[in-house]
C-alpha cells in the first residue's frame, strides 16, 4: 500500500488525537527531558570578557582570585557563543600573564647554536630592525619591468593576528607599507 503525504498527516493527527482521548499524554504534563542547569557564575571574582581572537566577539567569564586567573570558559548568557568557544577562543588561557609556561624573558638561540641564551628586549628588538633593514636593502624595486615606479620588496611578508585591536592594525600596515611590503596578510584568511 502506497502512503500519500496527506494521508500520512491524515493518519499523525488521528493517532495524536486518539491518544489524548485515550489519555496516553496528559497534556498539563510534559514529557520532555527537562533543560540542563547552567553553571552559574560565582558571586565573586568572576567577570565577563569578550575574545580577541576574531571579529565574532563571542564571550566569556574569566575567574579570578587574588589577581591570578584560574580559569577561563565561554559565557552561556551571552547571546553570540551562548558559553560554546571555539578551538583558538578555548586556548586563551594562555594568553593570561600568569600562565606559567608563558614566556618572560626573550630567548635567543644564535645561528648554528643549540642552546638558547636570554636577551633584552632592546638588543631583540634592535636585532629584528637591522634584519629587516638589511633585507629590505637587497630586495628593494624601485621600478618595475615596464618602468613604473612601484617601490616596493618582495622579500618581506607581514602576517597580522586578530589579538590586536584596530589601532594596532592600523599602525602595522602603516609600517608595512611605509617600507614597502606588498604581502600582507591576516591569519583569519588563510
């Protein structure tokens, strides 16, 4: 025998309506699993944050005790995430100044080295200037091959991350361009 849809609608009401003249579901009772509790958030110690990983904004509670985070989660009150993360906002532990396996101090291992020796940020930061200095030199075009002036290098990408706000955006394309980078890229595109 062949079911039509409306004979199988037809046939749906029929047995719900049967049911509930049979008393089988007792319609002032539900029969559904009830909701699951959310975790409620402490009353103290505990404040709200938003991700700066991308541009979502999902959010989350931060707790915290005695200036030092314990944990970090996603907030099920709030409207975008609804307390899920996903896989970079679920690492942002990590990028809290007490972790203990973030790195204070600057690290420097030396061409052909195997060990690693603690530097200032000064002779870092120094260090990466010179480098992109001198690669900026050697790689310099000033024109192209149809003789159109394009100043640029080809030898130096930028790669922007979302942890950074817009001003910081802002202010590192600026640099990029002003020496004349031509790939710039943000880790959300790729």
């Amino acid at each position: 025998m062949e079911l039509s849809r409306r004979d199988f609608l037809k046939a749906s009401g029929l047995g719900v309506g049967g049911a509930f003249l049979l008393g089988a579901i007792k319609p002032d009772k539900a029969l559904a699993a009830p909701p699951k509790a959310l975790p409620l958030k402490k009353q103290i110690g505990e404040k709200t944050s938003i991700c700066p990983y991308d541009g979502t904004g999902c959010g989350f509670v931060i707790a915290a005790e005695n200036g030092k985070i314990l944990n970090i989660e996603g907030d099920p009150d709030h409207p975008i995430n609804r307390g899920s993360a996903c896989a970079k906002g679920a690492t942002m532990r990590q990028l809290s100044a007490d972790n203990p396996w973030r790195l204070k101090k600057v690290l420097y291992r030396r061409p052909g080295g195997t060990d690693w020796e603690e530097i200032t940020w000064d002779a870092a930061i120094t260090q990466i200037a010179r480098k992109v200095k001198a690669t900026r030199d050697a790689s310099f075009i000033a024109k192209d091959a149809d003789g159109n002036i394009v100043n640029r290098t080809e030898a130096i990408a930028s790669l922007g991350g979302s942890a950074l706000d817009n001003e910081e955006c802002y202010l590192l394309s600026k640099l990029d361009r002003a020496i004349g980078m031509v790939y710039i890229e943000h880790h959300a595109r790729l």
